[in-house]
C-alpha cells in the first residue's frame, strides 16, 4: 500500500510529469531498441506504438504502458495529466492502422476507442499498473481515452 500511495504522489505530480515527459520517452524508446523489446528491472509493461502523423504523415513513435485485454492490448492516453489529449491519440483517431512492439514483436494494428463499458473494465487495471493514472485524471479535467490495439 505504501509503495503505490508513494507512486501515485510522486508519479502523479506536475513536476515529475514535466521532467518525465521530456526525459523518459526518449530514453525508453533507446532502451527498448537496445534491449530487443525488454523493460528494465521488474518495471511496468511498455510497447513502442507507432502512428502516423496527421498533419506531416510521417510515423511517430511513443513508449506507452499498455495491459493485455485477452489477444489485444490496451493503452490509455493520459498525456501525463495534461489537459490536452496526446498527439499519438489524435493521429489514431485520424488513421487508426499503426504499428505495435511489444517484447520482440513488431506487427500492423488497428485502434478503436474501448466502449464505456471497456473503460470501466480496463480503467482499474490502468491504475493497478501505475498509480498515478489516478492523479493524472483528476487533474486532467477530460476523459482519459482508452485504446484497444487489435492485429490487423
């Protein structure tokens, strides 16, 4: 119980999500090519998604956090608490085909947005995974969009 009030206090501050925002995705997007698909340590399950650009079309890659919903994963666009929804998630929603790696595996999928009743399955595994998710939607002031990535 310590450990996840402590990960939500800290991981769910404004200044962790600056820093972090700016840090982490690069450096988690060279450690996962590095290591061939593996995390660091015994840290949350990450993938690398790739979009297409709406505006430039040219792919974009961003580390998520994901959980496994049977054969598909999920990920939730919290943008870090911030008010606006991620890019990655307005490119989905513009062209839902994009490219998934999680482990070792690179593969073609589609987004769809999870229905509510998705949402409130998924919403609390997404907090289990990382505490912070909690923060990031209180302060956030939208709904946090939920992906469901499907192999094409």
């Amino acid at each position: 119980m310590f450990a996840k009030d402590l990960a939500e206090k800290i991981g769910g501050s404004r200044l962790f999500a600056t820093v972090a925002s700016k840090v982490a995705p690069p450096v988690d997007r060279a450690l996962y090519r590095w290591l061939g698909g593996r995390t660091l340590g015994a840290g949350p399950p990450t993938l690398l998604l790739t979009t297409v650009g709406r505006r430039t079309g040219r792919q974009r890659t961003v580390p998520l956090l994901y959980v496994r919903d049977g054969e598909r994963l999920a990920v939730a666009a919290s943008n870090w608490g911030r008010e606006r929804h991620p890019e990655w998630s307005e490119n989905l929603l513009s062209n839902p085909l994009a490219w998934v790696q999680a482990g070792h595996t690179r593969r073609r999928c589609r987004a769809r947005l999870a229905t509510s009743r998705e949402r409130e399955r998924l919403w609390p595994r997404f907090i289990e995974l990382w505490p912070a998710y909690e923060s990031y939607r209180r302060r956030c002031g939208r709904e946090i969009r939920i992906f469901l990535l499907e192999d094409v």
